[in-house]
C-alpha cells in the first residue's frame, strides 16, 4: 500500500515591486515597475562592484518600496 499524496505546497505571492535594480550603459539604475526607461541612473559602474552583486543586477533586483530603495542604493553606493 501506498502512502497518501503529499498535499501541493502553497506559496505565497511576492508583493508587487514597486522598483527594480538594474543596469544601463554599465551603472546602476532605478526602474519604476514595468517601465522600460530607467527613472534614476547612478555613477556606480557595475564593472567596480563584487561579481554577484553585478550579476545579480543585471538580472534585475526588485524592490518593494522607497525605504527598500534607499537602504539598497546606500548598499551599492559605499
């Protein structure tokens, strides 16, 4: 006999992000949710940064709110 199915495992939705991370012309930008253009970009060179945190960025950091996007562009900008 067989033990019963495990039951289907329930995730959770991410909140929605209001920001993303990322990349333009090799530095740091600030995206608005679902824009294309970035809304901010910063003198902070991806090339200068840790290789994860680089890679990491080019994939896209979201982040859920403006007190989140301080903390992280204070992060990358140190």
């Amino acid at each position: 006999m067989q033990p019963p199915p495990e039951p289907p495992v329930r995730r959770q939705s991410a909140p929605q992000a209001a920001y993303t991370l990322g990349e333009w012309e090799g530095r740091l930008a600030v995206y608005r949710d679902g824009e294309e253009e970035p809304e901010q970009v910063l003198e902070v060179y991806l090339n200068l940064l840790p290789p994860a945190d680089a890679a990491a960025l080019r994939e896209g950091i979201p982040v859920a709110d403006e007190e989140e996007l301080a903390r992280r562009l204070e992060d990358f900008s140190s």
